[in-house]
C-alpha cells in the first residue's frame, strides 16, 4: 500500500524552503500580550497612511467590483509610461513587486540554472530561486553592501540571472549610478539582471540611477519598482517592472490576468499622480532618519548607513532579546538573524512620534542593561 506524504510529493526546492517571515502584524500583539497603542516600525510601510486622494478613489471604485478588473490595467500602465517616459507595453504590473519578482524567476530560471544576490540581500530571491530548484549564490557582502566585482566573478555557464536591489533591504545600502552602470557593461547579454528599486523615490534625485533608460541600453535589464513604500499603498498589493519589450511580453504570457485587482489598479494610478503626498513621505522619512541616527549616535550604537526609510541598527549579541522587550514595549522592529544579521535590528522610518516611543524604549532597555 502506498503511503500518502506531501513532502515527497512537492518539488524538490520547495521541501526545503523556509517561508517568509513577514514584520509582527499589529493585531497579533494585541492578542498576544493584551496592549493597546502599538507602534510598528517592521515592514518599512509608509507611516504617513493613505492618501486622501487615493481614498476617495477607492471609494468612487467600489460600486465597480462585482466585475472583473482591466486584465491588461491599461489605464495603469499609460500613467507608469507618461510618469517615466516609457512605453506602455514595457511595463509588467504585479500583485506587489513581490509577484513580479516571482514572475520574472519563473519565467527565466530553471532547475539547472544558477542564480545570484548578495548576502543580507532581500529574502524573496533565495525563496524565488529555491521554488524553481535553481541554485542560489549569495556573494559575501562588502561593508554590508553589495560586492558588484565579487557578483561579477560568481558568473558562470549556468548562470541565468543577477537580483540586485538598490537600495537595498535590509541594509539600505546603496550603489551609485557609475558602479551599476559598469557592472551592466561587464555582465554578460545572456544574464538577466534585476535591478529592485522599491526604496528609490527615498534617494535624491540626482543621485538616482537612469535605470528605467537603462533598459534600452541593456536588454537582459529588468527594473522593478513598488506602491508598497514610498506611495503608501502596501496593503493592496501593486508593483511592476520595466523591461524591454520583448521581456515584458514573455513575463505576460505567464503573468495571472487579474493579478492586480481594480482597486489597486486605481488606487496606484491616482497614487503615481500625488505628487504632494510622495514629496511629503520624503520630507518624513529625511525627518525621521535623522532623529533616529542621531539617537543612535548618542548612544554609541552603530548602524548601517540607510538609503531607504528604514535604518538596521547594531544591538548587541542579544538581538533577540531586545526584540523581545521592544515588543512588551509595545514597539514592534524587525529581527534580521534571518539575513546573517544577528546583532542588528531593523527600525522603519516612522512619524516623529512613533519613533520616540521607539527610542525612549531602547534608552529604558539600554539603561537595565548597563544597570
Ligand atoms: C518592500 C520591498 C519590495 C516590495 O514588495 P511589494 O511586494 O511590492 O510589497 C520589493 N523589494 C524589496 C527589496 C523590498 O524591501
């Protein structure tokens, strides 16, 4: 008689995945410990909510939803092209760019491929790549960052794609446009690179690299970007990339056709429009960066220097623990052990208020420590 197993029956990468480990959600620690008046600074959301504009969107667009969404998101994708300055059918849109990333691994990647990030580079690669059975290469990190000529190296026959995020989570390191546009030019044609800007509406304009032009120059370029952070849009789930347009035309065909939703179609369309609210996100996240570097600073802890809207904090060998107390603290941060990170933790960018409930936590954890 044969036995029923699950495991044998899954793919071979998959039996040995570890899932995602999301940021606490705010409800599971009120249940937990019984508080009220959390702050969360773990998932790098946008502190600031939903826009107004985007909510009265979505309250135009209810009484719509009993059909199905725009399969193509053609209105979506026309703003995304006059925004850049791009083409529309170089655009792929995603539940997230989380699908989009998933989408680009499925579509080029198999299970005699290899596939390379950077150590303490964003989960979703390694679990992408471990889903199809490919093999991950995680190149040793260079100040935390990515090590671009050691990248370069790992390249080899079976190579089929490069994920680089820029900055990149969770470090919020960042490489400039000179050193990116070099390591393009040494990357051979037949290695796909995707280039994960989420946190880029966080770096100075002039500092930004031209990467959505890029494309043009290097076909086997993927860019990505997302509503998640800077738009303010996480929990509808909207992101896409943009590519040339034969990639993008291979990355449809396998694309699920309703993948983003029509409120989250809508809401990112007005969302890319609200200029107001993305200046106003920036001045925050600039506001907020600076109070907590310079908490930081004051206390001798060290960190890595951040691009993004969160800053990785070194704590001490007992991350763990200070993770702990900060959550009975009812501040919620995000452990990073997972990423090679042991003595750090993770702190997104919050309103001024949330993150002094942050740091007059730390300074009572701090001050029992010493005592
Ligand atoms: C947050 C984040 C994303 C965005 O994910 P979504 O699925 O769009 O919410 C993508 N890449 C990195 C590196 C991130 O940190």
């Amino acid at each position: 008689m044969t036995i029923f197993d699950a495991k044998t029956l899954a793919n071979e990468g998959v039996r040995n995945l570890s899932p995602y480990q999301a940021g606490k959600p705010i409800e599971e620690l009120e249940r937990e410990l019984g508080i009220r008046n959390i702050v969360k600074l773990a998932s790098n959301e946008n502190p600031l909510g939903l826009s107004a504009k985007v909510k009265q969107a979505l309250q135009d667009q209810l009484a719509g939803l009993a059909r199905y969404p725009d399969a193509n998101g053609y209105y979506l994708k026309t703003c995304i092209a006059e925004k850049f300055n791009i083409k529309a059918n170089q655009i792929t849109l995603g539940n997230g760019s989380n699908d989009v990333l998933e989408l680009i691994a499925r579509t080029f990647v198999s299970d005699k491929n290899e596939v390379i990030y950077s150590q303490h580079a964003f989960v979703v690669y390694p679990i992408v790549t471990q889903a199809i059975g490919a093999k991950g290469i995680a190149v040793p990190a260079k100040d935390y960052g990515h090590d671009l000529d050691g990248m370069l190296d790992a390249i080899n026959d079976r190579t089929r794609m490069i994920f680089i995020a820029n900055p990149n989570n969770p470090t919020g390191t960042f490489l400039a446009s000179d050193a990116l546009h070099n390591f393009l030019k040494s990357v051979p044609a037949n290695v796909l690179v995707v280039l994960d800007e989420a946190y880029s509406e966080y770096v100075a304009e002039e500092d930004r690299a031209p990467s959505f032009q890029w494309v043009n120059e290097f076909p086997n370029l993927l860019v990505t970007r997302t509503f998640s952070k800077a738009y303010g849009l996480a929990g509808l789930r909207a992101g896409f990339a943009v590519t040339g347009a034969e990639i993008a035309d291979l990355l449809n065909r396998v694309r699920q056709p309703f993948n983003m939703n029509s409120l989250s179609l809508r809401a990112a369309e007005v969302a890319l429009g609200d200029t107001g609210y993305l200046e106003k996100s920036v001045i925050v996240n600039d506001t907020g960066m600076a109070q907590l570097t310079l908490f930081c600073d004051e206390q001798g802890l060290r960190y890595i220097p951040s691009r993004g809207n969160f800053l990785t904090i070194e704590v001490g060998e007992d991350a763990a623990g200070i993770y702990q107390k900060l959550l009975h603290a009812g501040v919620i941060v995000r452990p990073v052990a997972g990423y090679e990170l042991p003595r750090h933790l993770r702190v997104s960018i919050g309103l001024p208020e949330e993150n002094q409930v942050f740091i007059e936590a730390m300074k009572k954890i701090l001050a029992e420590q010493v005592g």
